[in-house]
C-alpha cells in the first residue's frame, strides 16, 4: 500500500492534467495501483478541498 503522501502527490498530478471527477481518478490510480482503495482517496480529496488546494464546483455538462 502506497503512503497518504504518494496518493497526494499522484492525485495532485492527475488534477493539473485536466479537471476529473472522483470516480475518474479513482479508476485511472486503479489501472496504475490496483491496490487504490476509494475511501483513501475520497478522504485525501477532501483534505485537499478543505486545504483549498483544489475545488468542487458544478459543472453544467451532462455525461449521462
């Protein structure tokens, strides 16, 4: 199992390529860690959100 740290890092990574949804980034750590676990990166998402390094926001695009 990867560090908090490493997760943070990877997932911070990911979001300066594009914006994602969590399922997104959830699912593309998975095809690189297939041992990602959701509930540690929901919860580093969250710290981040409250850390204002990123943003929840509404999008008005429909995928479905």
């Amino acid at each position: 199992m990867l560090k908090k740290e490493i997760w943070t890092l990877c997932i911070l990574y990911l979001l300066s390529k594009k914006d994602r949804y969590g399922y997104d980034l959830i699912s593309q750590l998975k095809s690189l860690f297939p041992d990602a676990q959701e509930p540690i990166i929901y919860s580093i998402l969250r710290e981040l959100c409250k850390n204002q390094y990123t943003k929840i926001y509404l999008s008005t695009d429909s995928l479905g």
